[in-house]
C-alpha cells in the first residue's frame, strides 16, 4: 500500500525545482481546493481498493466531473487522491443511492 501523509508532500520550493527538471509536459490535473493537514494522500490502487472501480472508469468519471480529481505529485506522471475527498464521494454515492430507494418506495 502506498499512502502518504500530506506532512510530507513537497513545499513550493520542491515543486518548482520539480518543473525545471520535468522531462515530457503530461497533461495535468490538479484537485481543486486545499488539503487539509492530516490529510492523507492516496495511490490509484488504494483508491480502486475503495471505490470497488477500476482505473479507466476512475478517469472516464474525472473527465465527466463525476469522481474526485487528483493531486499532481513532484514525480512527473504520479498522481494521488486526498483520502477525505474520496471518503466524500462515497458517502455522496450512499447518500445518492439512498435518496432513489426512499422516492422508489414513495411512488410505489
């Protein structure tokens, strides 16, 4: 499993330094908003872990603003998921699903 704490996410000065030795201009996303500290910091198999959803519907669900976007780490393709905001979307998926049974049930 690889977690990080967001204690140890690169300062700006690191993050800089990072751009003027990237090799190839990926297109980047970046997660909206800031983290909190304590925050802990997720890899995409952690996240498939969670999620019960694989890679490739992880990203389709990004691209439609449906799914938590990702943070960009220092190393050039690596990205990572804030832990709070993925348990935020579950509990939204929950709440979501919840809300079509009770009206389900209402019309019934």
């Amino acid at each position: 499993m690889n977690v990080r704490d967001i204690s140890t996410a690169p300062s700006k000065q690191a993050q800089a330094t990072c751009k003027k030795h990237r090799r190839s201009r990926g297109a980047a996303v970046y997660a909206s908003g800031p983290l909190e500290a304590g925050d802990r910091l997720l890899a995409m198999q952690e996240v498939e872990r969670m999620t019960s959803a694989k890679k490739s519907w992880i990203y389709d669900r990004i691209s439609r603003g449906q799914f938590p976007r990702p943070i960009r780490l220092c190393a050039s393709r690596r990205v990572a998921w804030s832990e709070r905001a993925i348990q935020a979307w579950i509990a939204g998926q929950s709440a979501a699903e919840n809300a079509s049974e009770t009206t389900a049930q209402a019309t019934e």
